[in-house]
C-alpha cells in the first residue's frame, strides 16, 4: 500500500474517530437535557382529577312529581266543586309566585304536603279568602 493510501485511510480513520467522539457528546448533552426537562416536568404541578359531574336534579326526583301530582288529587277530591274553581283562577298568580321562589309560598306548599289529604283541603277551604287575595289576577 502506498502511503498516501495510508495516509487517506489514517485521515479517515481519525475523521471518523472525531465523528464518534462528536455525535457521542452530542448524544450525551441531549440524553442530560431530556433528563433535565423530565425533572422539571415531574415537580410541576398536577391539575385535580376531574371529578364526575353529580346527576342532575331531575334523576334524584324520578317519581317525585307523581307523588305530588297524586297528593293534590287526594286534597281536591275533598273540595266541593266550587272550591275548585275557585283556585282554578288563582292558578297563574300562583304559578308566578311558585316560579319567583317566594318563600311564603313555599311554606304553604311544604305544609300542604306534609298533611293529610283531609286536614289540607279543610286548610284550603279555611283561608280560601286570603288565597284569593294573595294570588287573583
């Protein structure tokens, strides 16, 4: 072999040796970056897991509104018919102060509810006149 084939094979041979040695470091420095980042991004701070939503209302009240709706059946079975016709009217005074959460009307409704049929409606036919007062048109 000629020499200036030794020589050319001995450049590489060096060229290729600086390569390894190179990339080597190079590799070396990213693997400590990404270890570096990896750290950091172990102490950040976790978000809470999230946490299920509760069901809604309606799914706990499953039946509530049949009970209602047969406890006031029970109540106006007990009225005389022009009794009934009577709230009839009051019905959208009534329904407004249901919906505005007045707090007399929801002690009203809450008490109704918790008597029996046949003590609501005497509590009915007793303050007809203040019904029909807080509630007419």
């Amino acid at each position: 072999m000629t020499r200036d084939k030794r020589d050319a094979i001995g450049w590489l041979a060096a060229s290729s040796r600086e390569i390894m040695a190179a990339n080597g470091a190079l590799m070396s420095a990213m693997t400590e970056a990404m270890r570096r980042k990896g750290a950091e991004i172990r102490e950040l701070p976790r978000p809470a897991p999230r946490i299920s939503p509760p069901p809604p209302v309606s799914a706990e009240l499953h039946g509530f509104g049949q009970s209602i709706a047969e406890k006031v059946a029970a109540i106006d079975r007990q009225l005389q018919p022009d009794e009934r016709e009577r709230l009839c009217a009051l019905a959208p005074g009534f329904l407004y102060a249901v919906l505005r959460n007045e707090p007399d009307v929801e002690q009203a409704v809450t008490m109704l509810l918790a008597m029996d049929p046949g003590w609501a409606a005497l509590w009915v036919r007793a303050n007809l006149e203040l019904l029909e007062r807080r509630f007419a048109p």
